[in-house]
C-alpha cells in the first residue's frame, strides 16, 4: 500500500487527504484484494484487539504533476487507487461534488494505490519518503 501526498499543502489537510484516499481504497477492494491487505487483529495483554493490516504502508511526498502521473498509470493499468483532490474541501459535501463535477484539471491532495511492490516501485521511484 503506497499513499502519495501533495508535498505542497498544509500537515492538517494532508493527513485528512491521506486518510480520505486510504478509506476509500479499503472500501473500493475486492474481497480478494482484502485478503491480501492482510487485516489482522493485535491483540495485547489485556484482550484488547487493535485491527491494522499487516502490511507496509509507505508514504510518499510528490508534486501535483507526480500525483497525476500515478493517477493516470493507476486508471491505464487497472491498479486499486483512491485519490483526494482539492475540490473534496470547504463548503458542504453537495458544493463539493459540483465543484468536482464541474473540473476537469485537479489538483491533487493525496493518491492511495494498491498492488504489488514490482508494479508500483516504478511508478512510485521518482517520489520522495514523507518526512
């Protein structure tokens, strides 16, 4: 799982951006691509359950161009991906879905892909670690 932040916003915005796209890819998967996200409970001492998947999750740091090329690859290459454009933000969720509606150059915030490190370790390689 790789998450592809924005590297020109605010934290507060990039992480609700980041959180938006990686909910949106969870709920977007097949019950196989469920299955090898690895959800697993940690269980502590005292019986309580902390379900996580048990997979990496690595976060990057790009340019808005960069986000688009892995949105386009994700969409040219059938990858499971969820992104969180600018449009998402402010006003009501009904203002927002117009305002996405009606643009067609994004700006994007955050991209969520899921598929194998050898397919996205080339997408991904020209983005930095988010630090």
């Amino acid at each position: 799982v790789v998450v592809a932040i924005n590297k020109t916003i605010e934290i507060g915005v990039a992480l609700n951006a980041a959180s938006h796209a990686a909910l949106s890819l969870a709920a977007h998967a097949t019950d196989e691509q469920k299955k090898l996200m690895s959800f697993i409970d940690y269980e502590d001492a005292s019986g309580i359950k902390h379900p996580i998947s048990g997979l990496s999750l690595i976060v990057l740091r790009g340019k808005n161009g960069d986000l688009r090329k892995l949105v386009e690859a994700a969409q040219k290459e059938d990858i499971l991906s969820a992104d969180f454009v600018a449009t998402m933000t402010g006003d009501t969720y009904v203002e927002q879905l117009e305002q996405t509606k009606n643009t067609q150059e994004h700006t994007y915030y955050a991209v969520a892909l899921f598929a194998g490190k050898s397919v996205l370790d080339p997408l991904t390689k020209r983005l930095s670690l988010y630090r």
